[in-house]
C-alpha cells in the first residue's frame, strides 16, 4: 500500500478515486503533501499550502503553453485561452471587471426573488412527481433557469445547456479521452453558435433586455475605453455557463446528498432551518464541486515544507484543502453548525470565484425549501456520479418526497 501510495499519479487517476478521492488525499497529505507526478508537476493536498499559492501574484493562470500542448488548435484551446479564469493581469482585470457588473448588489436583489420564484414552480413539479431524479429534475433546472435569464438564451436551447458545460468542463480533467475531447470541441462550437446569434441580436436591439440580464452589459460595457470583442464576449459567456451551471447543480446534489448520508445532520437542519447558513458552508467544505485547481509558478514560492521553483506545474487539491485536520477539526464528520469555517471552494486571492454569493444564495434558497417543504425526502435508489476527477457531483440522484 506505501509503495503504491508512493507511486501516485494524478495524470494516471482511475474511477476508484473519482469515485472516493478522499483516502488516498489523506494519506498523500500526511505523507506526501508536495507529491510529484510523472511529468513532474506537484499535487498540494495541505490547506495552507494551497491557500498560499492562491493568494500569491506570482502564482500564474495563464494556460495558453499548457492546453496549447493538450488540446492543439482547437475549439477548447481557443475557448478555454480566451476566457476569464485561465488568463491573468492584465486581460483578467478588464474582463473580470466587466463581468463583475452580472454580480453588483442590485442585480443580487434582482436575481433573489427570481431564484425564489424558479425553486417554488420547480418544488410544485417535485410534490406532483413524488419520486424523482433529483439531477434531472431539479438541480440541473435551477441553474439552467437562472445562467438563461442573465444571458438571455430562449427555451428552445436550454435543454442542452449542462451538456454543453459538462462537455466543456470535462476536458480539464488530468486524463481526457480522445471522446471527451470530441465532445467537448463540439460544445464549444454549438454553443458559441448560439452565443454568437444572441449577442448580435442584442447588439442591433440593445432597449430588448429584460431586467437582470447581463448580456447588454457585458456587449456595451467598457473599462479604461476597452470593451470585449465579439469572440472574447462569446468564450466568456460560455464561461459565465461553466462557472454557474455545474457547479451548482453539484452544489445541491451534493448538499442532499451529504443530509442523506448523515441523518443527524438532516433531522438538525428540519428541526432548526436557520442552520442553511452554516449548513452551506459545510456542504461546500465536505464535497466541493470543484476539486482541483491549477497554477503555474511565476516565481520561486516557499511552502511549509519546501520551495517550489519558478516554472513549477501546480495541482491545488481543493478537496484535499478542505479536510485538513490542522485547519478542521475532525474533518471528516460533516457539522452543520461548524464555526469557523475557512473553507475554500470558491479559492481566493484574484481569481476567487465572482459568482460565489450568488450561489451561495442559490443553495439557501434550493436547499433550504427542499428540507422545509418536504421533511421525508430522502434516497431511493443507487446513486451515480459524474465522471470527472476535477469537479465533483452526482449524475443520478434517485429520491422520494413522500
């Protein structure tokens, strides 16, 4: 076990670790918490250690050399070189300050109500059905409903949106099959297609925009005279997709999930539903939609344990982060009262997440009205999950209401 432990590769992960990644970061953060991979990168599973790599300047996110060597010219290269999370300053600053506008405080107070509305008329449809997915029929429909109305997409294309993001997604994992990366250039081209028609329907008709959506001012919206091009516009709200559809709707099917797992913690939050706010913050610390993160080192960086040189490859265990017994308390035991709570699903420094109180508002409210509407909800049936080792959730969540 030490020497297979030992012999570690994240590029060489396989479904055991997709499936339970969570025995082999332990160990690998007891023993091995600077682990080189093959091709000499290092994977980090200490919490101070990602933080730290995470607040650095230095600690660089630009990936045009990196998935110019993994995907070649190619849809995924220019969408995933283009957009905010993969560039740093000063693209990043322009473009993350005009996307900034889609998450002021008064298009919160829009969005609220609104996510209040989608989760009552999306509850009304789960009480009807009694027995249900709660993937297919709820959690992916939340935020399909919400990334729709910011970006104005009309019905008739949202069905295909969280295909679009997992295909899209799926391609950052370590180990990409020649499929998924077939699948994942053509997301790129379909929705960009779709993108593409919207943005210049919005550019001819800029009064059309109902209130709320961001579309208008993302075409329209200028920092230090720059305004996005039509091809940065389009990577960016295919972005804007990624960033708020997966990871939400693994951010509720995880939260149930984990209820269902710990009946203690359930019964706690029915009987005290004022608990969802640090309820959330447990559900994000115990299964983290996003899972790994990457840096490349622009400079030297001194970690606890040793220095890590300039032109390092980093993988940053978010999932690892946040079990870390020197920061959590017996990590593994999921409390719904936990205070303090320093976990990092959303990271921090520069690139921390901008859409993170808006999902956290999403979760209270999806998560919150499904424990208080329907207090005999729990599992009915084997779960499945989704096959990727950098995000975490659930492609099938079988559950009764009744």
């Amino acid at each position: 076990m030490l020497t297979e432990m030992h012999r570690f590769d994240l590029n060489a992960i396989g479904p055991d670790f997709i499936e339970n990644p969570h025995p082999t970061l332990h160990w690998l953060r007891q023993h091995s918490p600077v682990h080189r991979n093959a091709d000499g990168s290092v994977y980090l599973t200490r919490h101070d250690d990602v933080l730290k790599v995470y607040q650095s300047r230095d600690m660089l996110s630009d990936k045009k050399v990196e998935f110019g060597k993994k995907f070649g010219q190619c849809p995924l290269q220019k969408h995933h070189t283009t957009s905010l999370i993969f560039n740093d300053p000063p693209y990043h600053t322009v473009v993350r300050k005009l996307i900034s506008g889609a998450f002021t405080p008064r298009k919160l107070a829009i969005f609220e109500p609104l996510i209040d509305r989608i989760v009552d008329r999306l509850l009304d449809r789960v009480e009807d059905m009694g027995e249900l997915d709660l993937i297919e029929d709820f959690a992916k429909i939340l935020p399909t409903e919400i990334i729709s109305f910011m970006l104005g997409i009309p019905e008739e294309h949202r069905a295909r949106l969280r295909g679009y993001s997992l295909a899209i997604l799926g391609a950052l994992d370590p180990v990409v099959p020649p499929e998924r990366l077939e699948a994942g250039n053509r997301a790129v081209e379909e929705f960009g297609a779709i993108l593409d028609d919207l943005i210049n329907r919005r550019r001819a008709n800029p009064d059309g925009a109902h209130e709320g959506e961001v579309l208008e001012a993302l075409i329209f919206g200028e920092h230090e005279g720059r305004r996005l091009t039509q091809e940065e516009l389009i990577q960016n709200c295919i972005f804007l997709l990624n960033a708020g559809h997966e990871t939400t709707t693994s951010f509720v099917g995880n939260s149930m999930g984990l209820l269902f797992d710990n009946p203690d913690q359930h019964r706690l939050l029915r009987d005290d539903p004022d608990l969802i706010v640090t309820a959330v913050e447990e559900f994000l610390r115990v299964e983290s939609p996003l899972q790994i993160g990457n840096r490349l080192a622009g400079e030297d960086i001194r970690l606890a344990t040793e220095t890590l040189p300039k032109g390092t490859y980093i993988h940053t265990s978010i999932a690892a982060a946040n079990r870390d017994p020197a920061v959590f308390p017996d990590p593994d035991r999921m409390d719904i009262t936990r205070k303090p709570n320093r976990q990092i699903a959303f990271i921090t420094g520069i690139h921390v997440c901008l859409g993170a109180t808006l999902a956290r508002v999403e979760g209270r409210i999806a998560i919150g009205k499904l424990v208080r509407r329907f207090p005999k909800i729990r599992a009915n049936g084997p779960r499945t999950r989704v096959p990727l080792a950098r995000f975490r959730g659930y492609a099938t969540l079988p559950v009764s209401v009744t």
